[in-house]
C-alpha cells in the first residue's frame, strides 16, 4: 500500500492505525521515517507489517506473534530487489497519474 499523505491514502490510514495499535512502531517510524509503502500479511497467529523505505532502497519486517500482544518483533533492513523497486514505484508513478486526471 502506498503511503502518502496528501490526499491520505489507505496506506497512510493503515500506518497510522497500526501506529496506535503497536507503540514500537510509532517509535521506529519517529526515528526512520514514514515509509513509502506498507505491505500487510497474517499467517495463522502471526500478523506481518513490511515497511518499505524505496530512497535508501531497505525493507524491515515486523511481526507480531498474537493478536492479544502489543509487542512486535522488527528485522532488517533487508535490501530492495530491483524488481521489487521497480514495481512499487510503478505504483507511485499510476497514483501519482491518477491525481492529474
């Protein structure tokens, strides 16, 4: 999900929901930055949050082992594929694009 503020988008509203479930969160995105794009995944007990930060081209994971905890685990950063970059900033350049129209 792109994240961006102006207009918000669902990105941006996911963040800053996350941001008020997960107070770690909110502290690592004070420090790091608001990432450019969120990616979301639950599997099984384990929710997932990939934060995507596309100029210095990292990634973090972060998980959460239960629905019940407001811990959440961070990892990285890992690298951006190239592939991946080129992706996600496809879909920067289409939302941009459709703000023009």
């Amino acid at each position: 999900m792109l994240i961006r503020d102006n207009p918000p988008s669902f990105g941006q509203q996911r963040l800053i929901s996350q941001m008020g479930v997960y107070p770690d969160l909110r502290i690592f995105v004070a420090k790091r930055g608001v990432p450019d794009f969120l990616a979301e995944m639950t599997n099984r007990d384990r929710h997932y949050l990939i934060l995507y930060y596309l100029q210095s081209r990292q990634a973090f994971a972060c998980r959460v082992q239960r629905s019940e905890t407001r811990d959440i685990q961070f990892a990285g950063p890992y690298p951006v594929t190239p592939k991946e970059y080129r992706t996600l900033q496809g879909f920067r350049h289409q939302a941009d694009r459709a703000l023009v129209h």
